[in-house]
C-alpha cells in the first residue's frame, strides 16, 4: 500500500472515532504476530464485542455503537495468510469462492472467526467474536428468572430468539452449561462451529460439529440421528429450513428437552415463522402447541456513553392458557398476554427497557430500536411520535 493510501485510510479512521485506544490496553504494542497481537487484545480489559481485521487497516474493535482502531499499525496480507492457516489448513482451496467459518481455543478464550475476501483486489478480511473459556452462570447473565424454569424441565421445545449478534449462543452455552452442573443428563449438541466447549460436570457433553468437514453434514442430518444417540437434552445450533423446524418439534414430542436458536426479532414473530417454517396446518400448529415450552427473545442494547451493552429479554412460557394462543396462531393475543405479564411467567421486552431509559442507561432512540413492541413503548413513556 502507498503512503498517500496508508494516511488517507488513518483519516477515515480518525472519521470513525477520534485516538487510539491502544494506550488503555497494559503493555499493547505492534510488535509480534498477528496473532500474538490478538491475543493481547482479547485478555485486555477493553470492553469489546468484535474485532476487525481488514488487509492494510488497522486492527479495529466494537465497542456498542463505536469502531476504535488499536493503533495506527496495519495489517499485512501477510498477516492474514498467518491467521488463515492457524484456523484452516486448507483455506486456500475455497476462501476465493465463499467465506469459511472456524472457532479455535487461543490463549484464554474460544473464538470464533468468519474469513472472507472482499474488493476487485481480493484482501483478506476477518471478523471475530470472543467467548469465555467457560460459560457465564445462568444466573449471573441476566437473562430472568424465567430461564432457570426452561433449563429445569424435561422435555419440550425451548427457543432463543433475536437478531445476529445478539448474544444467543452465549446464553443457550449458560443454559446447557448450568444443566450440566445440576443435574445427570446426556446432553447433545449440532453447532456450526463450536463455539464453547462444556466440559463435563454432572453430564455427559457429546458435542457434534456440523459442515462437510465436520461430525454431521447438516443440521437436520444431526436432528434425525439424535433420538438413537438416547439424549436428555438436545441443542440444535438454528432452525433456518422447514425439515430442521420439524426434527424440532418431533424430538421435543419423543421426549428430550431441546433447545435452538431463531433468527427472529420478537416472541410472537418466532411462533408465527415456526408456523410458517412446519407449514401452516392445524395437525402443525397443534404439534407446536403440545411441544414448545417457552421462548426467550433477547436484545443488546448499547448505553448511553456506547461503551458497553445492556442485555434485555422477552419471554414467553407456554403455560395451557399460552398453548391455546400458539395453537390458535393468535399472534396479537401473545403480544397482549406478554404485556399483561402472562400469569406470573412470561413479560414483555418494555418491561425491561423502560426502566433502564428511566435511570438514564440507554437512551430512548436505542430503546425504541430494540424494543418488539414500539408503540406500547411509546405509551409506557407517554410519548407522541
């Protein structure tokens, strides 16, 4: 890269967010590998959900609603063929044609990096996240009460629900993580990657990568073996194709506790897209109704000074009153039932945000961001819009 390129990418970046933070990082310094480099950031005590590696850009990091740059050193392609062939021997066979995802052990996390090429000259770039060596404790997470009474059970259908990047494996880890310290289970998990490893407490883990070079081809693949593999619990990485939605529900049906993820924004957008997802019958809505235990729907939201998150959570436990709304397809009844706080079990997302915006943690345009319901947040805080 020349010169005149070097400087006017530090001036985009000075557009993003003004200085460095790698003075705040003790003992950060550009000297290293890539990779040695990395791990300095990932046991500093910045408060990050993401790091940037783009080929001659600095290393940058997200925090909430900023990108900061480490320092003003750049990344070489060099640098990145380093990482590639620390994550996947064999990349170059396949990193023009699509992206590859990995998750490896370094230093005292596991991470999981997603790299890809970009532009007309085909750089190198990768984006990371972060998880802890060992799962938070459930209680310790924030998620509710309500979780500790989904983990307790022992059978049914649990999903956990929101947008990409919203924390979703993280909690599903804590809950297998906390049935596994509670309790003697054969707990069995499909995940594309791994993304944290349990290690066995009172349970036995079998964990199962999926992908052509994993344990199983594909998420459904796993769901139709995993009754013979005699399992109490069952966590299927996410439920995209209407074949895995019903492996789902019919193992929930057969008796293991099973939990996955959905990419859905609100507890009744996730049953309506699990109604569309088993097709829509009445014998679907029906299996669905017998088998779903509860729905966890979750948000990050940033503060109010953009340096951290704030987790807030919608849920919803299916109790006969709750069963007879799924069933139904009553998307309106579920939302109002999670606005009259359900029979003690399930509560709204503005249950959760409107407090915060009270204390002044986040603000009220990221609030209404994340809410699921907007306008019944706009009548808890009286506004007019």
């Amino acid at each position: 890269m020349s010169g005149k390129q070097a400087r006017a990418t530090q001036g985009e970046l000075e557009g993003i967010k003004a200085g460095s933070i790698g003075g705040a990082i003790p003992g950060f310094d550009d000297f290293g590998s890539l990779i040695e480099r990395i791990i300095r950031v990932l046991n500093s005590s910045v408060v990050f959900s993401d790091i940037f590696l783009h080929e001659d850009s600095p290393i940058m990091l997200k925090q909430s609603k900023r990108l900061v740059p480490v320092s003003n050193a750049l990344v070489t392609a060099s640098d990145m063929m380093e990482l590639f062939d620390a994550l996947e021997r064999n990349w170059r066979d396949f990193i023009g044609r699509r992206a590859f995802d990995r998750a490896i052990d370094l230093s005292n996390w596991r991470i999981r990096a997603n790299c890809f090429t970009y532009g007309a000259r085909r750089q190198y770039g990768c984006v990371i996240r972060r998880f802890p060596a060992v799962p938070v404790p459930l209680v310790d997470l924030g998620v509710g009460t309500e979780a500790l009474e989904f983990v307790g059970a022992r059978r049914g259908l649990v999903l956990v629900v929101g947008d990409t990047g919203q924390g979703k494996s993280t909690t599903i880890a804590s809950m297998l993580d906390h049935i596994n310290s509670t309790r003697a289970a054969h707990i069995l998990t499909f995940e594309d990657p791994i993304e944290q490893r349990l290690a066995p407490k009172k349970s036995l883990i079998t964990q199962r990568e999926v992908g052509p070079d994993g344990d199983v081809e594909s998420f459904y693949a796993g769901a139709l073996d995993a009754l013979r593999e005699r399992p109490d619990v069952v966590m299927i990485g996410e439920i995209r194709e209407p074949e895995v939605a019903r492996e789902a529900v019919a193992l929930a049906e057969s008796g293991p506790l099973v939990f996955a993820t959905l990419h859905a924004r609100s507890v009744d957008f996730a049953v309506a897209k699990m109604h569309r997802l088993l097709g829509g019958t009445e014998m679907a809505s029906e299996a669905l109704a017998h088998s779903l235990r509860g729905v966890l729907c979750q948000a990050l939201v940033p503060s109010a000074e953009g340096d951290r998150s704030y987790l807030v959570t919608e849920c919803f436990s299916v109790t006969k009153p709750a069963a007879g709304l799924v069933q139904a397809r009553d998307y309106d009844g579920i939302r109002a039932f999670l606005d009259n706080g359900g029979d003690g079990k399930s509560h709204a997302m503005n249950s959760h945000l409107a407090p915060l915006i009270s204390q002044k943690k986040i603000s009220v345009d990221d609030a209404r961001i994340a809410s699921t319901d907007r306008p019944g947040l706009d009548r808890m805080l009286g506004m007019k819009w």
